[in-house]
C-alpha cells in the first residue's frame, strides 16, 4: 500500500506533466537508497556489506545526475535514523559514518566528469529565462506574498481537477504528513525498546 501511495501520488503525475520525467526515476530509486544504506550498516558479513555499499554507492551516484536536491531529504532521513537507532551502538555508529562517507564518495566518483572540468576551466552559468522559475523566486523573496500562494505555486496540475479553494485546503492538509511522520518517529524508538525487552 505505500508503494503504490508513494508511485501513484500527484507529486509524479505533477512532475510527468511538466516532463521531468528523470525526476520519476529519482524518486523510485530513492527508497532503494535507504534499503541498500541500512543493510550495509545492519550486515555483519563483510562481502555482503560491501555489495550493499557499492550499491547504495551508485544510486548515489544516478542521483546525483537524475535529482541532487533529493539528496538533502535522505540526509534528514539519516540523521533521524542516527539518532534513534544508531546511538548508542559503538559498532553500528563506526558503520553508520563509514557507509555514508563511502558511499557519497562513489557517488562523487562516479560524477567526475561534471566537476572534475570545472576545476580547470571556469565558465560562467547561463541566465534561464523561463517565467516559471522566475516567478518562484519572486514568490519566495517578496514581502507581501502569502504562505499559501508559496506552496501551491509549483503545482498546477492538481488545480486541473479541483477548485482552488479545495486544493487549498488539501495543501494545509498535505503540511500535516510531515509532522505525522516526525511524532511516528519519536515514538517509534520506545515502543521498539519495549517490544525487544517483552521478547527478551
């Protein structure tokens, strides 16, 4: 069910219509990234350990060509798992920082020719003159702009199919998730201890 909540959701259909279809892909290589990071701090083996670590290295590394913004979410992730799983644990903290640190390296690796050339030739960016992105950063500097017209900026195409009023209160609705999903998470780590203590 949060597989197909999580690929089905308006985010992906918003992103397809926009064709940042690279972004799609981001998105379902994401949750691997986790599943291949934990299990290379959790496995004990060391040949298992270091096929997790290439992996959760090279997904690194497509993301960083697919989505690089995306990794400032699995940071966040990762320190929340730092701190309710991994402290605490000697031998789990010396993996925790060795797994990360490894594996952004292949990654970085992996991208050398994107910053590689930058350090010997310098160029400056081009100016993108696309009225959608320029709105947004007028949007997000102005003084007079509401919240709500901030958050509902970048995502039309869910106002194809609802009033604007009810899209609005979707939106304040939506702000509610992440918040659900940090109390999970702080509560998470005592119910786990207790539940390991009744098995012992």
């Amino acid at each position: 069910i949060s597989a197909l909540i999580y690929s089905s959701n308006v985010l992906m259909g918003d992103r397809i219509s926009a064709g940042h279809l690279r972004y799609n892909l981001a998105h379902g290589l994401f949750p691997l990234l986790f599943l291949f990071t934990f299990k290379a701090i959790e496995e004990k083996n060391d040949k298992v350990r270091q096929l997790f670590l290439l992996a959760s290295g090279l997904i690194i590394g497509i993301l960083v060509w697919l989505m690089p913004h995306l990794l400032s979410l699995y940071l966040i992730v990762m320190g929340f798992y730092f701190i309710l799983f991994v402290v605490g644990d000697k031998r789990r903290v010396i993996n925790f920082f060795t797994i990360n640190i490894i594996s952004v390296l292949i990654g970085i690796f992996l991208n050398i020719h994107v910053w590689l050339p930058a350090l010997f030739f310098k160029e400056a960016l081009a100016h993108i003159a696309d009225p959608q992105y320029t709105t947004s950063y007028v949007y997000q500097t102005s003084y007079a702009i509401k919240f709500i017209d901030l958050i509902t900026l970048a995502s039309g195409f869910e106002q194809q199919f609802i009033k604007k009023t009810i899209y609005e209160n979707l939106i304040l609705l939506k702000l509610l998730l992440p918040i659900l999903a940090v109390i999970g998470l702080i509560f998470s780590n005592p119910v786990t201890f207790l539940v390991q203590n009744k098995a012992v």
